[in-house]
C-alpha cells in the first residue's frame, strides 16, 4: 500500500512535514543551549510562540484582531510588571 491510497495520510504527511522540520532542531537547541543558558532560549520560545500564535489567527487574510493584541500587551505588561524586583 502506498501513499496515494490514503488521501488523508498524504494530506497529514503535508502538513505535519514542516511543523517537524521546525520542532526537531528546535528542541535539539534547546537541549544545547541549556547548558549555557536558558534566559535566552525561553525568551527566543516565548517570541517564537507569540509570532505563531499572530500567524495562526491572523492568517492569510491579514487582518488583525485588536481585541487579541490588546489582550496580549495587556498580558506582557503584567507580566513584566510582576517581575520588577522591588
């Protein structure tokens, strides 16, 4: 049996293939730069995931929920607030 008999795995096999050409060296960096230092890998992941997350709800129609983003810079400033040592 071969791909072409199952639709649906050629389409799953489409799209899964670059969602794990992202994942794959991108754990195995983690896995090296946490030995030097995790501060800037978990900030590099926290801009690669909110830099997703725009793409995935903006998609190809590029318009841009104001209500997410305010939710969001809302979220960054009380977490940046929250991390201010007093």
């Amino acid at each position: 049996m071969s791909v072409e008999t199952f639709p649906w795995a050629q389409r799953i096999l489409r799209y899964s293939s670059p969602v794990l050409a992202l994942i794959v060296p991108l754990f195995a960096l983690v896995l090296l730069c946490e030995l030097s230092g995790g501060v800037l890998m978990t900030e590099a992941l926290i801009r690669i995931v909110v830099v997703v997350g725009i793409y995935v709800f903006v998609g190809n129609s590029g318009v841009i929920s104001f209500g997410s983003v305010t939710f969001m810079a809302i979220a960054a400033y009380a977490t940046g607030w929250q991390g201010l040592s007093q």
